[in-house]
C-alpha cells in the first residue's frame, strides 16, 4: 500500500524537469513555484531545489519563461504528446 | 484553527483579466475604499491570459466599425438571444479601453500610417485588433494594481459567497497551501473567476488537457448559483474548433488575415468564414460526420516569410507550447496542415453566451454582487469585453459602497461553510478528488455533448445525483488536494445546470451548441427568449424564461439571416453537406 502511494505521488517522468545545477531555490528564489496557476511545484526544502510535486500540468509555460537561471523546462504531457 | 477573518469594501474574486481590471477602477473612483483582490494561484500569471494574447477579437475602433455595427452582428451571432443594452454597454466602452490599454503600455499593431492594423474575421464587420507582442499583458496590469494600491492575496481558494437577506455580505476562502479558512467581509463583491473550463472531459482523457486554464473550475458559476443569482444561457454550450490533443486554439484568427484557414481533408474551405460561432462548429460537425474530416488548418500555401511571422505570434503567445507540440509530432506548417478537432464541452460567456445575468452596470440580480469576464453573460465578449465588464463593474461595486454598509454576518451560514470545506481533509479515508472529477467529466462527455438527447440527458442528471451524494466522501490527503476536491463540487454543480438548463430549452438554436435531436427546429414563437436558471427559496434548481428587451439596434431581415449562410456552396467547394434546414430561416426580432 505504501508503495503504491509513493508511486501515484511521484510518477517516473512528468512534463515540468528542474535542471539542479542552475535552479536557485537553496538562495531563496521561488519564483516557478509563485507563478504556476495550478500550484503545482514546489521546493524541495532538504535539497534546495525546485520541483514537480503534481503531475497537474496545463503546459503554459510562465515557470519555464520566468525562471530567472533558465532551469526549468515544460515538456507538453506524455498523454497530448 | 481558527478562522482568519477580513473586512473590506469592495472584494473582487479572480485576479485574471477583469478582476484586475475592476479593483483598479474601484480604487480609481474612490482611493477610500479598501479594495481587496483574492486570487486562486498568483496575478503575476493568472487566468485565461496568462501567457497574454495575441490580439482582440472585438476592437470597436472609428473609421473601422461603430458600436451599432458590433451590437448587431453579435445579436446575430448568438440567434438574437442579446440583451443589446450590455452588448452596447461594452461596444460603447470598447475604443475608451483600448486606448487606456495603449496608455499603459500594451503594444497594438498599427500600419503605416500609425492607425489601429484592424483586420476583418468576422462574418460581416472588421473587429480584429492583433498584438503581436501581447505576452507583457499581466505585467501591465500588475503595474496598475501596484500604482492604484490594491490589496492582493495569492491561493486563496474562495468556495461560497455569503448573503444576508437576498444580499452580498462578502464570501469564504481556504488556502491552498495550509487550509486556513478565511471568511471576507465586504459591502459589494465583483465575480471574476473566468469560465467553467474544466466541465467535459477532453477527447485525450488528460484531467488538465484543457482549451480554458484548468484553474477555472466553474467556481463563479457555482458560488453564484447558492448566493441566489439568476444564470442564462447555460444551454449556449462553449465548443471550440481546437488542435486536436493539445486542446489549445488553432488561432484561425491570427493566420487569417495571413491567408490562413479552416480546411477539409482535401485541403479545401467548406465555411466562408473561421469566426468561431455555434453555426460555424456545426458546420465543422457536418465536415467531420459527411466523411469530409479531419478539419485541419491550412498554412501549407503560404509564403515562407509569411508562416515565420505567423510562428512567432503563435509560439510566444496565448499558448506558446504549441511550438513545441507540433515539433513533437512532426507537424511544420510548411509542409502539412494542423489536425484539428470539436472540444468537449465548457459554459464560457465570453466565447459564446453562457454566464451570470448582469445588466449594463455588471449588477446581478443580487444586490451588491457584481460580475464580469467570461463568467458574465455579455455574448462573444473575450478578452477586451472582460476589461470593459471589469472596469463597469469596478465603478458599480464602488458606488454600491457609497450607499450601503456592511451587511450582518450570517455567522450560522459562515460556520456551515466552514464545515463543508474543511471535511475532506478531516475524512480518515474516502474518495479520491482525481477519481471523482475523472468519472463525473466523462459523464458530461456521455450524456451532455451535442447533439444533444434527451434521455441521454435524464440519464446524465441521474448520475450528477448520484456524484453529488459521493461528494460526502471526497478525502484530500493535503490542502492541495483540498482544492480539487471543492473543485469537483463547482463542476458537478456546473454539470447539473447545463443538463437542467439543456432540458428545459425545447427546440434548436445556435447551431451545434444547443442541438437537440428531439427537438430539431427553431421555435422562435416559443424560444426567441433567454432561460435563465437560479436556485429558488427550497434549494431547487429552477429554470424560467426572461424576455428579451426591446432592440435598441434594428435588424433587417436579409442581415438576420447571415450567419445562417456560412457554407461554402457546392458550386464552389467540391462537396457541401446541406446546413441544418430546421435552424436555417431568419428569426422575427423580438
């Protein structure tokens, strides 16, 4: 049971990737998280970095236009692909 | 937890394209006022135009069309179901916020000349105003929320509005973040929060595959609905021409004036004109159900220089993933058309007619409650109508201040509310919010797309009754999940009034839209009248008829009969399916 779970939160692939070597979140930027309409990422705190948390994605892309470090990047849904 | 309580004048609900637009016009009348704008996710990039737009559909402009020439092309557009007086309250506003919007810093495409680019897309009148650089449109807003002190609040997931005596007294929220439930006084309220874009289910099955932002739940529709405000025109359904899977607009009317346009699958036109009408989807219908489809859009003959402009417009605005979308399935609109498809369904005033009835000043029928935008029931307004509706309803919400005090708190009605919202989180097990959204949208696929039947739609209100007692046990794991789960109630709630307001029309009208196979024909002696819904004194959801006021811009016969004649004829085309023969014959003007 506790495995399902952890797989329906966290699928193996979803459209919103953050690249952790340009993400910023550890020096307190948040601004992909702010601007998503869906609420959809978040930071991870423990790693400082950002990320998908719901695989909700309308593929409109402020995340990916106004990241100030160009990390993120918004594939359209395997399911519209 | 405690309750976190607010109390302002005016609070506006929905931070996308006319609440901005009305907080600011608020503050503008009265810098007093405490204006307070609650938003579901962030206005930095909220609503339908987060990723802004690429031009206006409706620009009234002189020397290119007057508000009289607008007021009657949309009367007839929409089957002559207008209150005209609204549809010229924003015809008659449309230059003033143009030129507002200039001021501010929205860039218009202007020729050589530096007058207005207008362009004709429309079946009679030239309306179409491009901005091909209109992605900075929610940062010009900002600004003027910024300049004009308005009060903002990000995730504040507003559920129910709250009356006293038949009157606004202000509205509920949670967040979205920490399940703090807020409750907001206010002495007038102004409804902003966009279509009911997440009714039926997309062809892909993808929850949030949707042409609307999936924001947009139909919570305005329902928060409207339990305050006692009557809705109209739920029946004229929204149904768009789209790509097909990305769900997204073809923009038919960006490519147009390029030389672009809607094709059958032997690349040939079959409607003479892509202005997006009930008439035009059913003749998209037609294409697809004669054997003629797929409908896909036509670019493949243009220039090179002409379909790199045309890349740049689509690729940064409104949707700029479309790009990447076509590039994923190979599609380089040099070499082949755009495969296209009939969306499923949605309620949206600002594409077709569906919405909250408010009068010229945006007042509904509940004293002190105030809409604009796409869930207000001003026909074919788009993204300029919700500007204009916002800023006549930011003045009538300030006014309304001027005259009236707080209403008394139902304190009864707020602990109620409170109650509903939070028992999802506190279930030990249930429902999950996703699961039930998915069967309850596909119900409104099964029973609710047109042609519309009507045991199928008996049938569908069956299920929404059965969904509705589910509801008790929705679990949300975290706040998060606690806004799908209210959501799910905003589009079960939206599902019953299109199916009762469906129902209770009983002929044909507005082409595809409202389609009814077992009423065929236009029955203007008994149907040349708006349906309205609302919920009466026992709870029930009621339908009746209002009459439609007095044209205040005369018709002629020939020119009712307009967009009636939107297929090419045979002669032309190499094939024509015949145009619905039941709906085809002008109507007498009321």
């Amino acid at each position: 049971m506790s495995q399902r779970i952890a797989i329906s939160l966290s699928p193996s692939s979803v459209p919103v990737t953050v690249d952790e070597d340009k993400c910023i979140a550890d020096k307190g930027c948040t601004v992909c998280v702010d601007v998503c309409p869906l609420d959809v990422l978040a930071i991870d705190v423990s790693r400082g970095k950002a990320y998908m948390k719901f695989d909700e994605c309308w593929y409109c892309m402020p995340c990916e236009k106004d990241c100030p470090t160009g990390a993120v990047h918004v594939d359209i849904p395997y399911l519209l692909r | 937890m405690n309750t976190i309580e607010h109390e302002v004048d005016v609070l506006v609900i929905g931070g996308g394209t006319a609440g901005p637009m009305a907080a600011v016009k608020a503050k503008q009348q009265n810098p007093a006022l405490r204006v307070l704008l609650l938003e579901k996710a962030n206005v930095k990039r909220s609503g339908a135009i987060a990723m802004g737009m690429d031009g206006l559909n409706n620009a009234i402009i002189p020397g290119h069309a007057t508000p009289e020439q607008y007021v009657r092309e949309i009367t007839i557009a929409n089957d002559g179901i207008v209150n005209q007086k609204t549809v010229m309250a924003y015809a008659q506003g449309s230059f003033d916020m143009i030129q507002e919007l200039d001021r501010w810093g929205v860039k218009f495409e202007r020729d050589e000349t530096g007058d207005y680019a207008v362009r004709k897309v429309h079946h009679m009148g030239s309306y179409v105003l491009p901005m091909p650089e209109g992605h900075d449109m929610k940062k010009v807003l900002y600004r003027q929320l910024k300049r004009a002190r308005v009060e903002v609040t990000s995730r504040l997931v507003a559920t129910r509005l709250l009356t006293t005596d038949g009157r606004i007294a202000g509205a509920t929220a949670f967040d979205c973040r920490t399940a703090e439930f807020h409750s907001v006084r206010a002495k007038s309220v102004v409804l902003c929060t966009g279509a009911a874009g997440r009714l039926g289910l997309p062809a892909s099955g993808y929850l949030f595959g949707t042409y609307e932002n999936p924001t947009n739940a139909g919570d305005g529709y329902s928060m409207a609905y339990h305050a006692g405000a009557e809705l109209s025109g739920i029946e004229c359904f929204q149904i768009n021409p789209l790509i097909k899977d990305y769900n997204g607009p073809a923009c038919a009317y960006v490519t147009g004036p390029f030389g672009g346009y809607t094709a059958n699958a032997d690349g040939q036109r079959f409607i003479e004109c892509d202005y997006w009408s009930g008439q035009m989807m059913w003749e998209f219908y037609q294409e697809l159900q004669g054997g003629h489809g797929p409908v896909f859009l036509k670019l493949d003959h243009l220039a090179e220089e002409t379909i790199s402009t045309i890349e740049t417009i689509l690729h940064t605005n409104e949707r700029p993933s479309r790009g990447r979308f076509h590039s994923g399935r190979g599609t380089d609109y040099r070499e082949r058309m755009v495969e296209m498809h009939i969306s499923e369904i949605g309620l949206c005033s600002g594409h077709s007619a569906s919405g909250v009835w408010v009068d010229e000043h945006a007042r509904t029928t509940v004293p002190g409650l105030h809409a604009a935008g796409d869930l207000a029931c001003v026909p074919h307004n788009y993204m300029l109508g919700a500007f204009v509706y916002g800023k006549l309803a930011g003045q009538s919400a300030a006014s309304f201040c001027a005259e009236h005090e707080l209403a008394p708190l139902d304190v009864g009605q707020l602990e109620a509310e409170r109650t509903r919202v939070l028992a999802p989180l506190l279930r030990e097990r249930g429902l999950p919010p996703n699961q039930v959204e998915y069967k309850l949208r596909r119900m409104v696929n099964d029973y609710l797309q047109p042609p519309k039947v009507t045991r199928k739609m008996e049938i569908g209100l069956e299920r929404f009754a059965a969904i509705e007692s589910d509801l008790d046990q929705l679990k949300a794991r975290d706040p998060h999940e606690l806004m799908r789960a209210m959501e799910v109630h905003f589009i079960r709630d939206c599902a019953e009034m299109a199916a009762r307001a469906s129902l209770y029309r009983s002929e044909s009208r507005w082409g595809l839209y409202h389609a009814r196979v077992d009423y065929p024909e236009r029955n203007d002696a008994e149907w040349l009248v708006h349906a309205q819904l609302r919920k009466d004194a026992q709870g029930r959801m009621v339908s009746f008829k209002r009459a439609i006021e007095p044209y205040i811009v005369p018709l002629s016969d020939s020119e009712r009969a307009a967009y009636r004649r939107l297929r090419i004829p045979a002669a032309q085309a190499s094939h024509a399916a015949p145009s619905p023969p039941s709906q085809s014959s002008p109507w007498s003007p009321p």
